[in-house]
C-alpha cells in the first residue's frame, strides 16, 4: 500500500519509519534531528506556502508535508 503525504507525493507504507509532529520547534526531534538536515538540503519539503506540519522519515528519505501526523496515520 502507499501514503499520500501531499502534493501527489506517495511513499510505499513498509518504507516509512515514522511519521511525526513537528508544529513545535522546540522539541528535541526538530533542533536536533531535522533542523541540520533542513539546513544541509537533505529534506524534501512538500510544503510550499505552509510551514510544515509532519515529518514522515522513510529509509532513505526525510519528507515534510502540510498534512498533520495523526490524519497521515489513519490513512
């Protein structure tokens, strides 16, 4: 099966590793996880107005997306 994460993008479900929140700057995951990999062109960010409101982290990609993590895990 596959999920759409926004912006026709799709990932296959047995490639993610997680999806999660990150409307909070603050918590570790963002400033010590994805801020360097932000800031080092490693993301691909499907969010083109709207600040991101989930990260899904795949095996070999990091994946920002406006839709938020809970309705991207009941899908």
């Amino acid at each position: 099966m596959y999920l759409h994460v926004g912006n026709n993008y799709v990932v296959r479900n047995d490639e993610i590793i997680g999806i999660f929140d990150i409307r909070n700057k603050r918590t570790n995951l963002y400033r010590f996880f994805l801020k360097p990999k932000i800031e080092a062109h490693q993301v691909i960010d499907l969010t083109e107005e709207f600040p991101p409101s989930s990260c899904v982290v795949t095996v070999d990609k990091i994946i920002l997306s406006g839709i938020s993590s809970k309705t991207l895990q009941r899908r």
